[in-house]
C-alpha cells in the first residue's frame, strides 16, 4: 500500500475551509486529520491500495468532516469512517454481484487491533 499517498490525501483536508462542499460542512479538525494520518500509517504492510475518490485522494472526506477509507478486495468491501470520537465500520462480502453478508460496527477503544482485524477479514 502507498502509504504516502493516502496521507497526502488526508493532509490535503486542511485546506478546506467551512462550507467545503457547499452543503455547510465544517472545515477539518486539524486533531482528526493527524489522527486519520497516524491510523494510516500504521495500516498492515500488506493492506490493499484503497479505492480512489471523485477527487482523486485514496482518503475520502464526508460530509461531516470526517474522513473514509475505502476497499474493494477479491468480492469484498471494507469501509472505516474515523471520527473524533470513534472508528464507524461497514464490510460486506459479495458473490456474482450480490450481497452475501454484511456487517458494520462502531469501537471506541483497542482501535489498532480492530483495524488490524478488519483488514484481515478484508485479505
């Protein structure tokens, strides 16, 4: 994985002042956006590339000034939102294009160990 890549992404958050998305969004908090880095860069070695957005980062920023990461890896789709507060997840296993199982959660503490869980149901 491309480690460097997603963080710029992420770091590139900070440029994006209030009402980013013409929808009244808040700009970054500068905390996330460094937590968000740290999460990334102690991602598996092994991890998949995740997917790239509309605006060509492999971190996406949502609408509540979060920021998303995004896999599609052999028929699965792993998604982790990370917030100030805690780490929203969504995973889902698809077979001939449909939907098999699907799972989502949310963790406030142990967060590497459950990330580093969720990348190795994604592998």
């Amino acid at each position: 994985m491309n480690k460097e890549h997603c963080i710029k992404s992420i770091k590139e958050f900070a440029q994006f002042g209030d009402n980013w998305d013409s929808y009244g969004s808040p700009s970054f908090n500068p905390e996330l956006l460094k937590y968000a880095c740290s999460i990334v860069e102690n991602l598996r070695e092994d991890t998949p590339e995740p997917c790239y957005n509309m605006i060509g980062g492999s971190a996406i920023p949502t609408g509540a000034s979060t920021v998303q990461l995004e896999w599609r890896y052999k028929g699965k789709y792993l998604e982790i939102e990370i917030t100030p507060e805690s780490i929203v997840w969504l995973k889902d296993r698809a077979e001939n294009s449909k939907i098999e199982d699907t799972e989502s959660g949310e963790f406030f503490s142990n967060r590497k160990k459950k990330i580093d869980n969720l990348i190795k149901w994604l592998l």
